[in-house]
C-alpha cells in the first residue's frame, strides 16, 4: 500500500515535469495535430526546445500534406541544429512529395536539394535506413541530367545491406527490377522474404507486375503452409486476389480469417482488408456485399481512398 501511495504522488509530478515538446510528440503520436500545434506554437525561438518544436510542426504540416509549410518549419530546424539526422530526412522527403506532384522543371529544381538532405542524413547517421531507401528512389527515378544513376543506387543498396540482409536484398531487387533484370529482381526478393517474412509484399507485388498470377499464388501457398500462423500471409492471400480478380473463394477465406486476428501496428489494418473483401465482392458483380464491405471499411478509417471509389462505383 505505501508503494501505492508513492506511485500516485510521483505521478501528477513526472507528468508536471515532461516537457512541451514530449507533450506534443505525445498528441502528435495520436494524431491530436490541433492539440500539439497549440504547444509547439507556444515555444519562444532561443528556447532550448525550439528546434525540435518546429521539426514538431514540420512533421505536422507533412502529414496534412501542406509541404510548403513543412519546408518552412524543417529548415527552422535545421537553422537552430543543422547536425539532426531526422531533420534533413524529412526536409528531403517534403521535397520529394513536391516533386512528385511537380511539372519536369520543378522537378529538375528540387532534384538537388531531395539528394543533398537524404547524403546529409547518412552522413550524420550511417544507419539511416529510410534515408538511403530515399536516395535509392532518387537514383532510379531521375533522369541521368537529373542526377539519376543505377550504380550510385547500387550503391545504396550494398550500405543497405552492411546494415540488415533482408532489407539489402529487396533494395537490390527494388534496383534491378528498374533495370528490368527481372531475373536477378526475382531472386533478390525471394531473399528478402527468407530473410524476414514480412517482406512477403516485395516479391507478390512483382509477381503481380509481372503477370505472372499463377507463380504469385503458388509463392503464397507454400509459404502459408510453411507459416501457417502468420497472418500476414493469409492477408496478402486475399490482397492477392482482389487485386487480379483470381481464386476469389481462396481470397475471401483469408481475408475473413484475416478479419479475427488483431493486427499489429505494423499490419494491414481491418479497414484495408475489408477493402479488399469489397473488390472481391464486386468482381463478383455482388454490388450489394461490396457496398457494405466498402461502408465499412471507411467506417473504420474514412480515409480509404479505395474504399471510397469502390463505394462510387457500386453506388451508381
């Protein structure tokens, strides 16, 4: 009992002594933008906190994807601590997501600055792992008068792969697939898979691409029958389906066992695989079990573009 008591006094106290910005990381992690914005506005530049809490507002303005805005709060940032791996990480992404979305000679504009953020995060952080996938999109992406380059993304790839295996093989495979060395893709994907088993998206997905259905489902079974616990499997089952209108049976079996299991922050959440259940249905020409599919996917997360022009579709 007096451990008790102890415990809920010191409670009020360590809450009383986080401070604005670990308040606002807090609302920010449950998405409460409006709530954390409040906070973050409230740090005085010249505050020990204020770099952080514009990163803060940056990381705000990315995910409401208002990225002017967040370029303005990255770079803030970066003027108050310019050796903060994350801050150039996600300046580089902003001015990723503006170049996808741009015309080519913006593009060409931001090309430069997207390479000299993700090689400034590296820099400060070897092990950065999202900052050398970025500069792998990069190299692939762009044209060569751009800075493209399938050897500097070969590059990335072998770091990546100093840093973890599996991740190394699917950017490998990420690499030659754009080369169309679809061989060596294939290989590296199957790698990634047999490295870490959720990498399971990588190799299906090329499958897929490829059109090549039938070696997608057979991939698929036999890894369900060497795991038949992993759910993630079961869930790409039924992705796989929806996806080329194929084994619909099969699809719809996995994805109502799918919808029993509680997902990991990490998984597909119930409202994608309800989504899916709703492409099912409506190959099926079942318009009517694809709506309530698709009602309730956006129940669960109003956000489902799919799922919202799945349900314009069946509705008319």
């Amino acid at each position: 009992m007096k451990s008790l008591t102890i415990l809920i006094f010191f409670i009020p106290v360590l809450l009383f002594a986080q401070s604005p910005v670990d308040q606002a990381k807090s609302l920010y992690d449950s998405k409460k933008y409006d709530e954390a914005k409040k906070i973050l506005f409230k740090v005085p530049e010249g505050n020990k906190d204020y770099g952080a809490a514009r990163f803060y507002l940056g990381r705000i303005a990315f995910d409401q994807k208002e990225y002017d805005d967040a370029t303005d709060y990255f770079e803030e940032a970066i003027e108050v601590n310019d050796k903060v791996a994350e801050y150039h990480y996600w300046l580089g992404s902003t001015f990723g997501s503006i170049a996808t979305n741009a015309n080519v000679l913006k593009q060409g504009m931001m090309a430069s600055k997207i390479k000299d953020e993700f090689e400034k995060t590296v820099a400060l952080d070897p092990r950065h792992l999202d900052a050398y996938w970025g500069l792998i999109q990069f190299y692939t992406a762009a044209p060569g008068f751009m800075g493209g380059s399938v050897d500097k993304a070969l590059e990335q790839a072998a770091a990546i792969r100093k840093i973890n295996e599996a991740d190394g093989h699917r950017a490998y495979g990420m690499v030659y697939n754009k080369q169309e060395k679809f061989t060596e893709a294939e290989k590296e994907y199957i790698l990634a898979f047999k490295g870490n088993s959720t990498y399971i998206s990588p190799i299906i997905s090329f499958y897929i691409g490829r059109k090549e259905n039938g070696k997608a489902f057979t991939f698929l079974e036999d890894a369900i029958k060497a795991q038949p616990d992993n759910m993630l499997l079961v869930y790409q089952m039924g992705r796989t389906s929806a996806i080329t209108g194929e084994k619909l049976d099969r699809g719809e079996e996995s994805l109502i066992k799918y919808l029993t299991y509680q997902p990991k922050p990490t998984e597909p959440a119930h409202a994608g695989a309800q989504m899916r259940l709703g492409q099912i249905s409506e190959k099926r020409g079942n318009k009517t079990e694809a709506k309530k599919r698709y009602e309730a996917s956006l129940k669960l997360d109003p956000s489902q573009k799919d799922a919202k022009e799945g349900l314009t579709r069946v509705s008319k």
